[in-house]
C-alpha cells in the first residue's frame, strides 16, 4: 500500500434510547488523509481508537469516523413495545 489518498468521513450515528440501534445516520466529509506506508496506515487506527468505531474502506478508500449521539429520541416501533 503506498500513496493513497483517503476521504476522512464523520458519521454521526443517532440512536434510540430504547434499543440502542440508529435512528438515521449523518455523513460530513472531513478531510482527505495521505496514506504513504503501512506506518501511517497503522498509525491512523491507533490514533482513531479514541472514536467509537472506525471503519476503512479501501476499495472506496474511504474512512469512517463513527460518533454515538442520543438525540433523546425513540423509534416508533419502540414507543409501541413501551
Ligand atoms: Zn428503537
């Protein structure tokens, strides 16, 4: 792997209080990130561990920043199981 360039994505995960799975997600490109070696490939998940979940893509070479956010909301099919 060498001098690849990747779209650093933020998704902004909103999640149910009920079951802890996403209500809907949102998607903002951050940044473009230069990968050169395999250092600064395993560099950047060391450094990405701080998120909650990073996913890389490399086909789509693409980064995946997850966030956790509880937007105090519920699904609908949640509200009904109450
Ligand atoms: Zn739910």
């Amino acid at each position: 792997m060498k001098g690849k360039t990747f779209t650093e994505i933020r998704v902004d995960e909103k999640l149910c209080e009920v079951c802890d799975k996403p209500l809907r997600t949102e998607e903002k490109v951050l940044k473009t990130v230069q990968i050169n070696d395999y250092n600064s490939y395993s560099n950047l998940l060391t450094r990405q561990r701080a998120h909650d979940r990073v996913e890389v893509d490399l086909e789509e070479k693409k980064i995946y920043v997850y966030h956790h956010d509880y937007p105090g909301e519920v699904h609908q099919s949640c509200i009904e199981k109450l």
